[in-house]
C-alpha cells in the first residue's frame, strides 16, 4: 500500500509540475522496469519526445495508459482535477 501511495504521489507531482518525465521515473510510477517503458515508447504504445538523446513522456501521455479502473476514487479524482485544469489553461490561451 505505501509503494502505491508513493507511486501516486509522484504522478500527481509530475502532473502538478507539468514537466515531462524520464523513463525512469515513469517505470516507477507504472511499478515497472525501466527497459518495458522505452519498449512501449518504441512501439508506440506509450507517446514520449527525445530530450538530449534521452525520452520524456508528457504526463498526459502517462495518464492515458493508466487504467483508471484500477485507480481508487481519490486517485481518479486527482487525475480528473488535473485535466480540469488543463482544459481550463487551454481555454484561457485560446480567448486571450
């Protein structure tokens, strides 16, 4: 229970931060290597951009590959308070 905890934590910080994420990162998140992370990245299954030579995935892109089936209600909620407030973001660029 405290590993998922932590692996929430550090996706809702990445969300929160808005920054893409290495792959690293990532696998912890999914509770993962690191090696299936770049295999799902190279056979497109999960969207990452090179940065330095090196993936990042947009939290965005890790968002949709989490089943949120198996989130709880207060994961899912954070998760729907996060695209909330992108779309919010987004609205508030477009009408400027």
């Amino acid at each position: 229970m405290a590993r998922r905890i932590r692996q929430i934590t550090t996706l809702v910080e990445a969300l929160e931060a808005n920054q893409p994420l290495p792959t690293g990162i990532v696998a912890r998140i999914l509770g993962m290597h690191p090696n299936t992370v770049r295999d799902w990245i190279e056979s497109g299954a999960l969207y990452a951009r090179r940065v330095r030579g090196k993936w990042r995935v947009p939290p965005e892109a890790l968002v949709q590959v989490i089943d949120e089936e198996t989130l709880t209600d207060d994961e899912a909620a954070a998760v729907a308070a996060w695209r909330e407030q992108c779309r919010h973001d987004f609205d508030e660029a477009v009408n400027r």
